[in-house]
C-alpha cells in the first residue's frame, strides 16, 4: 500500500518542551488511521503541525510526494488535505448549505478572488455542498443558519465541510467531541462511510468508536509514539494497557 | 545651548509624566476590565475644566486637585453603572463606538457649560516663580509637576500591590471567573476600578490646566497620546505606562522645538512600528 | 437546486432595493432644499459603502477612511488644478490614489487582528494627517486647497455637459453612486463577496478551507480606498476647495458612524445612514451648535439597542409585517 503522509522526527519545541517529540508517521492511503493517547501526549501538537496551524520546529512532512514544512494552512487545502477542528468552527450565521459551498469553493485557490463572476455561476460548488449535504442526511436543513442546529449536527456538518474539497486526507480532530450517546453512532457510521473513499486520519478519545472503525492505530505518549498496529494489536499491548486503555479495553 | 535642552527634557518628563497617569488609567480598565474607553480623553478635559471651575468657586488650587478627580470618578461610576456594564460583554469594536459617542458627548456638554474657548487656570500661589540654578531657571510649577505625578504614580503603585483592593484588579486582570468565586462583588469590582481609570485621567487633566488650560477640543489628542503610551508600553502593564509616557513626553518635548508635526508623526509612527513588530509592547504580556 | 438564493442576503430582496435606490436617488433633489445637500448625501453615502464592504461584510473597523477620502480629495484637485486634467481622469486618479494608499494601508494593518489593528488604522490615519499638514506646498496645509474646478464632461474637445449648476452636478454624483451600488452588489454576490462574510464569520476556518485570507482583506481594502477617493474627489469639486479636515480622523470617524447608524448588515443602509446624518447636521447646526451630541447619543443607542442600524430597523418592520401575514395564512392551512 502506498503511504499518503509521512513525517520524519517531526518536533513541535515551545522553548525547552518538547510537545512533539521525534515523531515517525506513516498514513496509507485508503486506511481510517486514529492517534490516541493520554492528554498532553502530543497528538494535538501533531495534528497542528499537519494542518500548519502551528510551524513544526524540526522534522520533515511529506504528503503526497510533496514536502508540506513551508506550507501555510491555507495552501494545504489545494493539495489534498482538509480538516475538521474539535472546538466546532463553523460559519454560525450562514446556512448549512452556504457553509458547505465556501468549502468546495476554498479549494479554487486564487481563483475565489474574482469580484465580479456571480457565485452561483459556478455550479459545480452548489452542486457538491448539495450532493454532501445528501451524504450528511442534513438536506432538510439546508436553509438553516448553522448556528441553529443542534450540537451534534453541528458537529456533522464540521466533519461534512473537510470533504467540500475533494480532499484525498481528511483530517478529523475529535469529531464525536462533545457528542450525545444518541448522536455517535451517526458520526461513527459517516466515517466509516467517509473511509472507502478517503484517507482519514482522526484523533479520538472515545475507545468504542476507535476500536471499531481504525484499521490502524498510532499510541502517543510524552510527544513520541509508543505503539502502532491494527486495534488487536494495540488492544494487546502491555504497555498501552496499563498506561492508558485500563478498562474500557 | 546644553540648558535648552536640559529645559526641553525637563518638560518632556513633565508631560511624560502627566501621559504615564492618563495611560496608566486607561491600561487599568483594559487590563482588567478588557475594556476598550475611546472616552478616556474626554475624561481628562473634563478634570481641568472641574479644575477650573472649583478654582473659580473656591480661589483654591488644592481644594480643586482634591475635588475634581473625585467629581470625575463619581460621574465615571454612574457611567459605568447605566452604560458600560451592559457593553462588557461586546467586542472591542462597539466599546470603542459606544466610548466614542461618550466622548462626543462630555465634548459638547463642556463647550455648552463652559463655551468654545478654552478657560485659563492659574498657576498656584505657591508655586509661582522660578527655580534659578547658576544661570538654568525652571519654573517651580513644572517641577511640583513631576513630584506630585511621581507621588500619585507611587500611591497606585501600593494600592495595586500592597492593598486587598489591589489584589483583586490585578488577579481580576488574569481571570474574572476565580475572582468572582472568591467571593467578591465583581461588579462593584469593575465600577471602582472604571472610576479609578478614570479619575486619574482627571487629576492629569487637572494637573495641566495651568499650563494650557481647560480645552474642549483636546480629548482626541489627548486620548491618541494615551494609546500611543499604552501599546509601547505594553498593554494592561504599570511599568509600560510609565516609561512609554516619559518617552513620548520627552521625544515629543524635544521634537517640538525643531518640528512640531514630526513629533507626531514620529509618536503615532512609533506606535504603528510596535503593533508591527512586538504588539505587546515593551512590558506587557502576550 | 431550491429557489431561495443560498446566500445570506436574498437575490429577490436586491431587485427591489435597486428600484429603492433609484427612488431615492430620484426623490433627494425634489424633496431637499437644496441640490447641494442631495450630492453632499450621496457623496457620504459613497464613502460609507466603502467603509461598509470593510466593516459589515469582512468585519473590519477601519480608522482609516478619511486617508483615502481626504488623499482623493487631493489628488484629483492638484490633477485639475496643476495639470488641467479633465474630469474623468481626475476621478481616475483619486481613485488610484485611494485605492494605492488603501493597499499600504490595508497591507500593514491586516497584519494585527482585532484591536490591534483598529490602533494601525488609527495611527496611518494621524499620519496621514501630519503629512498633509506637512506638506502644505502640495496640499495647502491648514488652509487647505482653495478654487479647485468643477471640469464639464467632455468628449475630446467638445463639452457634452456642464457640471457648473448644482443639478447638473447632483445628476452625475447619482449616476455615479448608482454604478458604484450595483458594482458593490456585484462584488459582494460573487466568490470574493461569499469569502469575504465568511472571514467575517470565523476567519481561522475560512483559513482552513483553502483561502488566504490576506488576499481577500488587502483586495477589499484597495476596493474600498478606491471608491472612497473618488468621494473625496467629487467632494473637492462640489465644495471648490479641499479642507485639511478631509483627511483627519474626525473624517474617519463620522464615515463610520453613518456607515453603523445607516445599518451595516446591507449596502442601502450606508445611503440611509449618510442621508440621515448628514441631513441632520445641516438642520441642526444653525439650530443648535452642539448638535453633534445627539450624534453621541444616536450612537450608543444605536451599538447597543439597534445594532442592525436604521436598515437593521426597516427590515425587522418588513419581516414582523410579512410574518403576521404568514402567520394568519398558516392558521388558515391549520384550520384554526
């Protein structure tokens, strides 16, 4: 299998501390690949440093054959890769349909400056957040400001507005974060969907779910990566075990 | 040549002095209340225009350097309580258009109470005069003018750290949420804290009303100063008030004498370097 | 795809306000005393959807208006009066020089957020001042620019029209204000009008989305200097003469209180903001000098009862009458 993103001793220094420390990470195109770890053991580091939120200090990243280190966030999104954030970021006062549509429109780069071309001349961006807002099950809500929905559509829609780009990476930072018991099978079974045609990479706390959709999971602990395998494998480990899992293993 | 200078340094520390008491004000309520007072120079014009009233009813200076601060902060309170309480919450953008409207008003008012011109105080009996050293004269006025500010600086300064009130503006300043919990009245907390802001913009105002007197159409100026003093010095910070004061008072001092435009120029271009290149100031925090 | 336009503002309302700004555009010089006070309005209302596609659409506080208005003002006077340059061209370059000085501007200034960069805007604006002051060779200082021309619209050498009578003037201020609207409705309907609200809205997931939202916030701003230099522009030719006061931040400052009181959720509300301030200076101010403290007021109540402006105002009026109507159409589905 080919792999999509790779780092090299990647570290994110704030002065003497280290919150990525040496990391190695191998993403394969095609897989649902989850970071766990206890918190403070890195993985939002990390995730900064791949979605260029925060500037890694050492290390290389390498996504689809392209060295990611210089990119700004923004650039990243032509690329291939997108993004959900745990803290919901939406556009609160715009309607679901117009906050899906900025998002398919984002990738076009420079071309989003034209001032004078009507927006729903370009169809194909109207037609993308419809076929997503179809994927999501949110066409009823179409019209809704997105400040309006309820916190686990929201979190939905978070999710739905990474794939807007036709991205080939999809990167979730606790998508069921805040989620009702009800709502997470609905997120659980939309990245499931989402895996048999991207690659995603997601950090999750909630075990059920990381164990039943990852077909492969890296553990971080202190900044490095303690394990990586299949669930089995890392549901076996001693290590994880005792330092993290206990009993929701 | 050398007492020219030494003149223009010693006006500057003078008017430095006065901007460290304005700026040191409107860094209070920023830093603990995050609150953005575009109304701070009206304040200031109205201290020397109470000045110069109290100085017409009474003939006494003191009485008025005692009273007008006072008069200021209790109107800064009722402010607070009816207007500014209900803007805390909003982002800096409408304090700023609130304050501004604010500052609007106390400008007009004051030209309606006091009329367009500006009213002249004068200086104190006491300190009329000169200083004369060997052939260096310098106005006792101008003196008493540093001393007294460094007096007030230093009040503050122990009220802010040695008092229980003190305490709370400055562990308030890093989180409202705790202080609240503690216990304290929060509210009451930000309207003494707004009317102390304040009122020290009031006793600067009164402090500078012998020397150019009580003006109504000072308050932008006044207040551009102050925020010029408050970004280099870093905002929410007492030790940045003070020194970015003196150093706009004494570079604008010296520049006036050579180019009266370029001294602003240089002071707002100085504060746009800063935001430019180290937003939080010589002393403040990030 | 459904009928209603996904974008905030709906297409249907749009039509109808164009047929609104034609009306008023048609009414000011009837109604009003004067056809000087009907240009100083759309002038103002100019300056005001300028400062509004910064403010309402992306968010921006800008202090800066009045460098651009007051820079206009300038150099469209020093084209006509040093090089005799016509009309158009005048225009031309005030809106050169609004819109290069925005990018200076706007380029340094974005480079901070929130309060910081309200303070840079504010600092380039004192600046600026100084400079004009400075250079009162060129500008005229204190005293300003005095016997500035009103060109006639000419074709080569043939004069089409004379702008010397004051409903001459009005009439191409109008025709004027009326293209700028319907560009800036163009400019907001399309994809740099949608990035820009949604900068607005949360600008780290626009980030996150794809744009860079430096381009955005500098093209909006070089937009924005642009119209509000040839403002400054047509105002030195009403007046004949370019104030010093142009350029200074009391400038700034009321542009962008008849942008907020005029309602900054829609273009129509800068014309309803600049029309109602500016008429009630020149009503008051023989009245009553300290007029500009029922502007303070008007304000604060404004920011704090009313943030939707007097637009904010009307449309809530339009929707509680059309939601009454709706309701009672509802009942009677529902049987009740």
């Amino acid at each position: 299998m080919s792999i999509l993103l790779e780092t090299q001793d990647l570290e994110l220094a704030y002065g003497a501390f280290h919150a990525v420390n040496g990391v190695n990470l191998k993403v394969e195109a095609g897989t649902i690949h989850t970071i766990i770890g206890p918190n403070g053991a890195g993985k939002t580091s990390l995730f900064h440093c791949l979605t260029g939120e925060r500037q890694a200090t050492a290390g290389a990243i390498h996504f689809d054959g392209k060295n990611l280190m210089r990119k700004p966030a923004h650039g990243r999104v032509g690329l291939g890769m997108a993004r959900s954030f745990q803290l919901t970021s939406l556009f609160q006062n715009l309607s679901v349909r117009e906050n899906l549509r900025l998002a398919a429109q984002g990738r076009d780069g420079a071309r989003a400056l034209n001032f004078w071309r009507r927006v729903d001349s370009q169809r194909e961006h109207l037609e993308m957040a419809d076929q997503v807002l179809e994927r999501l099950q949110l066409t009823a809500r179409a019209d809704t400001l997105a400040g309006e929905l309820s916190h686990g559509q929201q979190r939905v829609l978070e999710v739905g507005m990474s794939i807007c780009s036709k991205p080939k990476l999809l990167m979730l930072d606790e998508p069921t974060s805040g989620m009702g018991i009800d709502d997470i099978p609905i997120m659980t079974q939309l990245i499931s969907d989402l895996g048999r045609d991207h690659t995603v990479l997601l950090i999750e706390h909630n075990m059920s779910i990381v164990m039943s959709i990852s077909q492969r999971i890296t553990v971080m602990s202190h900044g490095q990566i303690l394990v990586e395998g299949t669930p089995e494998f890392v549901r076996a480990d001693e290590r994880v075990r005792t330092a993290y899992l206990g009993e929701a293993a | 040549m050398l007492n020219l200078y030494l003149f223009q340094i010693l006006n500057g520390l003078g008017l430095g002095m006065i901007y460290f008491l304005i700026a040191v004000g409107l860094t209070i309520i920023f830093g603990l209340l995050n609150f953005v007072n575009f109304a701070h120079g009206a304040f200031f014009l109205l201290g020397a225009y109470i000045c110069y009233t109290a100085v017409s009813l009474t003939g006494n200076f003191w009485l008025a350097l005692l009273i007008a601060p006072l008069v200021v902060a209790a109107l800064a309170w009722v402010i607070e309580r009816l207007l500014i309480q209900r803007i805390y919450h909003l982002p800096h953008m409408f304090q700023i258009l609130v304050t501004l409207g604010i500052a609007l008003i106390i400008q007009e008012a004051s030209v309606m109470i006091w009329g367009p011109v500006g009213k002249s105080v004068a200086v104190p009996e006491l300190l009329r005069g000169v200083l004369v050293v060997g052939d260096f004269v310098y106005p006792y006025y101008r003196l008493f003018l540093i001393v007294f500010s460094g007096l007030v600086g230093l009040g503050l300064w122990l009220l802010l750290e040695r008092t229980r009130f003190g305490a709370l503006v400055r562990a308030g300043s890093e989180s409202t949420e705790t202080v609240s919990l503690l216990g304290t009245n929060i509210f009451r907390l930000f309207s003494m804290t707004f009317a102390l802001g304040v009122a020290l913009a009031g006793v600067a105002g009164v402090l500078f009303a012998p020397l150019r007197g009580a003006q109504p159409f000072v308050g932008p100026e006044i207040l551009g100063v102050a925020f010029v003093v408050v970004v280099i010095g870093g905002m929410g910070s007492f030790s940045g008030a003070l020194v970015g004061g003196l150093l706009v008072g004494v570079v604008q001092s010296l520049m006036t004498t050579l180019w009266p435009q370029g001294a602003s120029l240089m002071i707002y271009g100085a504060m746009a370097v800063v935001i430019l290149i180290r937003p939080y100031g010589l002393f403040g925090r990030a | 795809m459904s009928e209603k336009n996904p974008l905030p503002f709906a297409k249907t309302q749009s039509r109808a306000m164009l047929l609104w700004v034609l009306a008023v555009l048609i009414g000011l010089p009837l109604i009003l005393p004067s056809a000087t006070l009907a240009t100083e309005i759309l002038i103002f209302a100019m300056a005001a959807l300028a400062c509004n596609l910064l403010l309402g659409y992306t968010g921006l506080l800008s202090f800066g208006q009045g460098i651009f208005f007051g820079a206009g003002a300038y150099c469209a006077a020093l084209l006509m009066i040093h090089l005799q340059l016509g009309l158009f061209t005048a225009l031309l370059g005030a809106a050169i020089a609004g819109g290069f000085l925005a990018l200076l501007v706007g380029a340094l200034a974005i480079r901070r957020t929130g309060i910081y960069f309200v303070m840079l805007t504010l600092a380039f604006s004192q600046m600026a001042y100084f400079v004009a002051y400075t250079l009162s060779d060129w500008t005229g200082g204190d005293n300003g620019l005095l016997s500035v021309p009103r060109p006639e619209i000419r074709l080569g050498d043939t004069v089409l029209l004379s702008l010397a009578d004051a409903r001459a003037f009005y009439g191409f201020v109008a025709v004027l204000f009326l293209l700028i609207f319907i560009g800036a409705r163009r400019v907001i309907a399309s994809p740099f009008g949608s990035t820009l609200m949604a900068i607005r809205e949360n600008e780290t997931r626009a980030s996150a989305i794809g744009y860079d939202t430096r381009h955005f916030k500098i093209l909006v701003f070089v937009l924005s200097g642009a119209v509000t230099g040839i403002a400054g522009a047509l105002y030195a030719m009403l007046l004949h003469f370019v104030p010093l006061s142009n350029i200074d931040l009391a400038m700034s400052e009321n542009i962008l209180i008849m942008t907020i009181v005029g309602g900054t959720g829609s273009l129509f509300g800068s014309l309803l903001g600049a029309g109602s301030i500016v008429l009630l200076g020149d009503f008051l101010s023989d009245l009553w000098p300290r007029w500009l403290m029922l502007l303070g007021v008007i304000l604060i109540l404004v920011v704090i009862f009313m943030r939707g402006g007097l637009w904010g105002g009307l449309a809530s009026l339009f929707e509680k009458v059309r939601g009454s109507r709706k309701n009672v159409v509802i009942a009677k589905e529902e049987g009740l």
